[in-house]
C-alpha cells in the first residue's frame, strides 16, 4: 500500500552567529578558495611539464638516435609525394585542359 503524504513540512536551520562566521565559516571559504587556485594552477603546471617532457624526448631522439626529422622535412617530402602523385594520376590538369590554358607540361 502506498504511503501518504506528509501534512506538515518542518525547517531545520542553522544559523551562525558573528562568532562563528569569524572563526569557523571564513577560514573554511578561504581554505576552499585556495584549493580551487591551486587545483587550477595544477592542471597549467601538468600541461607545461607534458609539453616539455615531449620537447626533450624530441631533442633527445634527434641529437642521439638520429630516428627523428625536421617538420620542414616532413612537409617537403609530403608535397613532393603529392606533386608525384598528381603527375602520375588522372588528376594531372595537363591531360586535359593543357591545350586550353597553356599546360603543354605539368607545372610541377
């Protein structure tokens, strides 16, 4: 069977005097305030260290282990795979406008 509702509500408060708002309440809000900035700078801390650690493991594997390249080289030998790619492919625009626009050759 279900159970009936209540006909009277009751309010419990506490309320804090002057004293208790000086020496319990404000201590409290500014120990949490800190905690909050220090939880905050933690997290900028955290991702500085990680961003660091992977620059020294960069410069690590460059100077000793050689197994690195430079973004230059990775972004050189991506275009000249692209410009192989296209002369080689049927998006080559030579193929199909050169007579039109000049393109006897590609212009890669």
């Amino acid at each position: 069977m279900p159970k009936a509702k209540p006909d009277v509500v009751y309010i419990h408060r506490i309320e804090a005097g002057e004293w208790e708002r000086q020496n319990i309440l404000k201590p409290v809000a500014d120990l949490s305030q800190t905690l909050q900035m220090l939880r905050t700078a933690s997290f900028v801390v955290v991702g500085g260290a990680t961003a660091t650690a992977a620059w020294v493991a960069y410069i690590i594997g460059k100077m000793f282990v050689g197994w690195t390249e430079t973004v230059g080289d990775l972004i050189s030998e991506g275009s000249d795979e692209l410009r192989r790619t296209v002369k080689e492919s049927w998006l080559d625009p030579a193929k199909y406008f050169g007579s039109w626009f000049g393109l006897s050759e590609n212009p890669y």
